[in-house]
C-alpha cells in the first residue's frame, strides 16, 4: 500500500488481494492465521500504508487500485466438479481450473450441476453479482422425468413455496417435451430442483447456459476463457447502482406453522385461478377440443397423437 492509498478493513485486503472472498477471510482472521506486521489482529482491524499481512505466513500482496491485475474469467464447470476454494475437498473447481493466481468463484452450481460460472479475484464485484434485489439474469436449460405440462409452465413461471418463502416469478419457456429454460434472479438453494421437486418433477440434466450478458458460447465443458473488456464493461456498468452486501442464500430454518402458511397461500392462488376458469372452460370445451387439436399444448402429457 502506499502513502496515499487510505486504511483498508483486513477481510476487504485480503479478498482485493484474490487470496479468498471476505467471508472466508473473516474466519481465517478468527482462527488467528492472519498476521499484520507479524501480530495476531482482530476482525474489522485496518490494514494502514506499509503494513505487512500474511495468511499462514505467506505475504499477502495488495491489489492494484486500477483493478488492472484482477482476474475475470468464465468457467464451463462439467459434471462432478464441486465450486469450493477448499483444495482437501476432491474435485474442487480451484484444482479443476488449474488458474496460476488465486481465484474463487462467484456464487455456486451445485456438483450434479453443469454450465457457466464466473471465477474472479476481485472481491469487491463477487457480492453485488450475487445480490438477489440487483435482479441480475441467469438462464438454465433444464431436463426432466416426465412430460412437461402446461400448468408446470404456470406455476414456475409464477412462484412456488420452497425453504420457507416463495419464489419470485421467473420466465420459463418450455423447449421440448421433457426440456425447458428458466432465467432466475434469486439464488436459494438448490431452487431449480426443489422447485421442479415441489411439482412431482425431478431434475434429469441442469446447465447454467448464461449469466447476466454473458453466454457459453463455444465453451466446451472444462473449458475457461477471460472475459472480455467489453463484456466486463457491461458488467460493470449493471452492477454499479447494487449493494455490496450479499443476500443469505442458505436454507433458512423452517417451522410446520410457516410452511402450513405457505402452502396454504399457494393453495389458495391455485383455488382461485381453477374458479375463474371453471366457467370458461365448461361453456368453451367443444371450442377449446377442436382447438387443441389443431394448436394443441404440444408436449401435454394427456395428449395423444393420433
């Protein structure tokens, strides 16, 4: 750090530095394997101009204030390779990349889980990314067990009662009959899954095809690429307005009386919606028949082709 560069908390150093993100940095500095000018610090002390930080004696070397050293790259993670920094764990994307600077990944894709995930050594854009409020885009294509139907279309589409909350209403397009895309703003645990589980569907294949502007393009599974300045400009520019503080995406704690809510509420928006169509459907079926069976729902699974 130089004379004019101001005090810096310790977590925010070490993660600008790309060693780790700051979560993890704050339980390095509890486990006391952080140093500053070889003393043991406290959380939320301040790195000052000339201090010497070091993380199980390594030094720990600032960051340049242009960004100009940050690492940004996009990782088509293959099946089985698990998103953690831990390099005990067997599989982990760290090994996988095989990156010569440190790097961590920005948010997670599950190990049975395949497609796009960014890799970055810049702290500082890992939590407004993940922020759910920034409503930044991430499209899956997913595969099921079973013919897809309209009224799984619907309820995605429109939010179902998971891990205690109900999801935001999302864009789902179905793609073929056991196929479809989702695009997501949240990131709940395991959400696609427990979402399509929540419908007595499972998850057969899930890919992450895009985030925000960028897409996997010609990434084959594996493979990485940086990204481009053109594409870190578009970034940067949607993430400029977001907080940096990051929603907690873990399972929350549930109790039966919130979930009897919850289902209770989603109950009662399908008792609602099957009402207001009753009619229309009873005084419309001969009309409607004749009509499916010319612009039918093409991958209903009641449907037979004749």
């Amino acid at each position: 750090m130089t004379n004019s560069t101001p005090p810096k908390r310790l977590n925010k150093y070490i993660s600008d530095s790309g060693f780790c993100s700051r979560r993890s940095a704050d339980k390095m500095i509890e486990a006391n394997r952080v140093t500053i000018n070889d003393k043991v610090p406290e959380l939320g002390t301040k790195v000052l101009a000339g201090d010497v930080v070091k993380v199980d004696g390594f030094d720990i070397a600032p960051i340049s204030a242009d960004k100009s050293d940050r690492i940004y790259i996009a990782y088509n993670k293959p099946i089985g390779i698990t998103c953690t920094t831990e390099k005990h764990v067997r599989g982990n994307i760290i090994d996988a990349i095989g990156h010569k600077k440190r790097i961590f990944p920005i948010g997670r894709l599950d190990k049975p889980s395949e497609g796009l995930i960014f890799l970055t050594s810049d702290g500082d854009i890992v939590n407004k990314i993940l922020r759910a409020e920034n409503a930044h885009d991430k499209e899956y294509i997913v595969t099921v067990d079973k013919p897809i139907s309209e009224r799984f279309i619907e309820r995605m589409s429109r939010g179902v009662p998971i891990l205690g909350t109900i999801t935001k209403p999302c864009i789902v397009r179905v793609k073929s009959r056991f196929e479809f895309t989702i695009i997501l703003t949240q990131g709940l645990n395991r959400q696609i899954r427990r979402m399509c589980e929540y419908l007595d569907y499972e998850v057969k294949t899930l890919k992450r095809s895009r985030i925000m502007n960028v897409g996997l393009g010609s990434l084959k599974p594996g493979q990485w690429r940086e990204l481009t300045a053109s594409e870190m400009a578009d970034i940067n520019q949607a993430v400029q307005g977001s907080s940096k503080t990051a929603i907690n995406t873990a399972q929350p704690k549930q109790t039966t009386s919130n979930m009897t809510e919850l289902e209770e509420l989603s109950a009662s928006i399908n008792n609602a919606d099957d009402k207001s169509k009753s009619k229309t459907k009873r005084s419309t079926a001969a009309k409607k028949s004749s009509s499916k069976q010319r612009e039918g729902w093409p991958y209903n699974s009641h449907k037979t082709k004749g």
